[in-house]
C-alpha cells in the first residue's frame, strides 16, 4: 500500500488506549491545550467549525514536537502535529484503541479518523503487507472495531487499496470473492452503529479508471457506505483528485468522496522508478488542511488520512513503514512554506 502502516508495527500494542489518551486531559475548549507530550510542547483542538476532527495529542508527530529543541524544527514539526489525521488500528487491540481514540475525540468534542487496514492478503505481499489470517479473523477485527466505537462520532477509512489491487490483478483472482464479503460485511457492521460514517477506498487520480472500479465498488457494498475515499497515502492534487471523484461519483449514483491531502502540496514525484515513486519521494509537501469547508457538495472532507512524517516504508533511507521519519517529515513541512 502506498505507505501505510506494517502489519509489524506494535508502538501502541502494549498499553490500554483508551487510558493512555483520556489521561492526557484532552480539553473541549478550542484553543486550550490538549496533553500527551509533558506539557512541553503542547497541541490544541482546531476551531470546530473549520474542522470538526480531533488532534491527537499523543500522536507521533506531537512527541518529536515535544522532544524537539531546535525552535526552527519545532515550527516546521508543529505543522504536522497540530493537524488531525487517521488513526490506523492495530488489530491486536482493536477494541480498545477504537474506544480510546474515540472517547478521547468526543471529551475534546471533535470526531475521530479511523483507518481500517486488515484486510487478508494486504497490498500484495510489499512493504505493507500481511493483513488478518483469514476471513473469520478480519470479520472479529471488524467487530471489535465497531464495538470500540459504539455511538460516538467516528469517520472510518475502510481498506485503503483493497478493491483497486483486485481491479489491476495485484490480488490473486482466487482471494477476490471473499474480500468482496468481508468488505461488504464490514460496512454492514460499522454502518449498525448510529454516528460512524464509512468511507471505502477507491483509488487515486493516478491510476484512474473510473470505467473499471466502479462495479468492483458496488460488489464492495459501496451502495451502504457514506461515500469513497480517494488518494489515500498519495500525492496526486486536490483537483485531479476531485476530478477523479467526480468522474467515479457519477458511476456509482453520485455517492459524495472525501480525499487524502495530507501530503499532496507539490503534486506526485515523476522521476526514478515508477514502481517506487510512491515511497519516501523527496520534494513533496503537505497539502491543504484537513476541512469540512470543501465549498463543493461532493466533496464531504479533506483529510489527512496518512500521517504525514510517518515513513510509506524501508526505501530512500526511509525506516519502516509508519515509524517517525524525521528528516522527511521536516521536509514535508517546510516545503509546504
């Protein structure tokens, strides 16, 4: 997947989420700080009517801004940490970190981002590999999920390439009949509770083809979901981003789209390996702020569904995938100047 989190990441296995980030005194008010970082460099709750989604105190981002000396950097660091962005689930504790992140955001009255990315077979073996064993396990994923959130605002990024790698044969044809009922079932299950919106992942402006993920998006269950996400984890801008949308929308009885902009500022990387141009690529920049504001009806949100700083994986220096990436983080953000 284009930079998402390993099936080996484990930073917030080992300890109760829910605990962790309500401990941090997350406040209501806008403006007021929110902890998590010692009180050393702390990140506040964006106005709720620009955005109504919560900053993660405790998020990477907002611990290398704690930890940060170097006014320069603490600026540059800032603006990533102080912008909301998804939160992809360990399935080892599912329940609790959907509970925590979700608990946290409504006591700071805004709306958690959760990112579902377990799906079996995930991204083809590469970078971001791995997934839930099997059918049975991803379904108890789903439900745990769901659990965790319960009747709290929730906005859920479902599987991020999971039905474009079906569509370009990336996913072996054997696995595509099951994946079709789990993500079908999955949106069944979130959608069963009263204040979770479900967004299932379509592609991005890149690969393009409205033409052919279309039908794979109803077999998907898209006719029960909120709407699409587009550009997930990508570069491509927020125009041929909408464009794209647009075109997919109209297949697909005009269901609205939000999309990924949490790294899209200079547009997509074209130089070197095409294959790899979408890990680590220098130059790139944040893109515009997560929003509700989009002014276009379509268009429910921009968000930042990656976590920007956070490496797409073991290349171009790059640790692994969704580690803390400082050099490319404070590029990111100063290129966005």
């Amino acid at each position: 997947m284009y930079g998402s989190y390993s099936g080996r990441v484990r930073a917030l296995g080992a300890v109760t989420v829910g605990a962790a980030l309500l401990l941090t005194g997350c406040s209501s008010d806008d403006g007021d700080s929110a902890g998590g970082t010692g009180g050393k460099a702390p990140v506040t709750q964006l106005p709720k009517g620009d955005d109504p989604y919560w900053v993660n105190p405790d998020a990477k981002a907002a611990k290398a801004l704690a930890g940060e000396s170097d006014p320069a950097k603490k600026d540059l660091i800032k603006k990533i940490a102080q912008q909301p962005a998804g939160e992809w689930l360990i399935p080892e504790n599912a329940k609790d970190q959907a509970k925590g992140f979700t608990e946290a955001a409504a006591q700071a009255d805004r709306e958690a981002i959760l990112v579902l990315y377990n799906i079996p077979h995930r991204d083809c073996g590469q970078y971001s590999g791995g997934g839930a064993a099997d059918g049975d396990a991803y379904r108890k994923f789903v439900k745990e999920v769901a659990e965790g959130i319960g009747d709290r605002p929730a906005t859920v990024i479902l599987e991020p390439d999971a039905v474009l790698h079906m569509v370009d044969t990336c996913t072996p044809g054997k696995f595509h009949e099951e994946r079709y009922d789990l993500l079908k079932g999955a949106i069944k299950t979130l959608k069963k509770q009263p204040k979770t919106k479900v967004y299932l992942d379509a592609g991005n402006a890149g690969w393009g083809k409205p033409d052919q993920i279309f039908e794979p998006l109803k077999w998907s269950g898209i006719d029960e979901a909120d709407g699409f996400s587009v550009n997930v984890s990508n570069y491509y801008s927020t125009e041929a981003s909408k464009k794209y949308g647009k075109e997919l929308s109209a297949k697909v009885g005009n269901k609205p789209f939000v999309i990924d902009t949490s790294r899209n500022g200079n547009g997509p990387y074209t130089k070197g390996d095409p294959k790899e141009r979408w890990c680590n690529p220098p130059g790139r920049a944040l893109g515009e702020s997560p929003t509700t504001n989009t002014g276009d009806p379509q268009v429910h949100a921009l968000l930042w569904v990656k976590r920007p700083g956070e490496s797409d994986g073991t290349c171009k220096g790059g640790p692994q995938a969704g580690r803390w990436f400082a050099d490319y983080a404070l590029g990111l953000a100063k290129n966005a100047q």
